[in-house]
C-alpha cells in the first residue's frame, strides 16, 4: 500500500507533462525574422530548378510550405526562410 502514493505522484506529473507539452508542440517551427527570410519566389525558382512544378508556396508553422508536382510524384514539405533548405517535419 506504501507504493500507491508514489504511483500518484508518478502519474500526476506525467499528466502536467503532457499538459504543458501541447502549446509547445503548437508554437511555430520556424523563427526566422522577416529581415533573414528569403523571397517565396526564390524557393519557387528553386524548386523549379530542380524539376518540379508549383502548386502553391504558403507561409506554415513559421516555415514556407510547398506544394508542387514532378510527373507522378507530389510535394508537401515545409522549408526553413532563411537557408530554403527542406525540414523533417511533417506539413498540415
């Protein structure tokens, strides 16, 4: 019975944890400031470099998100302002 308060304890901090987790996982995940950000149109002649068509560029999470197309394959991925390098994080 001695263990029942501990276990409490346990799962009560696991509860704040994952309640505080939530608006950190929401916050954006690029912070460049305008004054660092490359143009949309030079990730567009970018993209359209290396074969792909254009769909959309949007601002997400920060980040510019792309939607393109080369032949059968399809493109939605995020890309950090400043360097216009792809990011391992998933698009909404």
């Amino acid at each position: 019975m001695k263990s029942t308060p501990s276990i409490l304890l346990l799962a009560t901090a696991a509860m704040i944890a994952i309640g505080t987790a939530g608006p950190a996982l929401a916050a954006d995940v690029c912070n460049v400031p305008a004054a660092k950000a490359q143009s949309t149109d030079a990730l567009k002649a970018q993209l359209e470099k290396d074969g792909w068509t254009i769909r959309k560029i949007k601002h997400q999470k920060g980040c510019y998100e792309a939607y393109a197309v080369k032949g059968s394959a399809r493109m939605e991925k995020l890309f950090d302002p400043a360097t216009l390098k792809m990011l391992d994080v998933a698009a909404d």
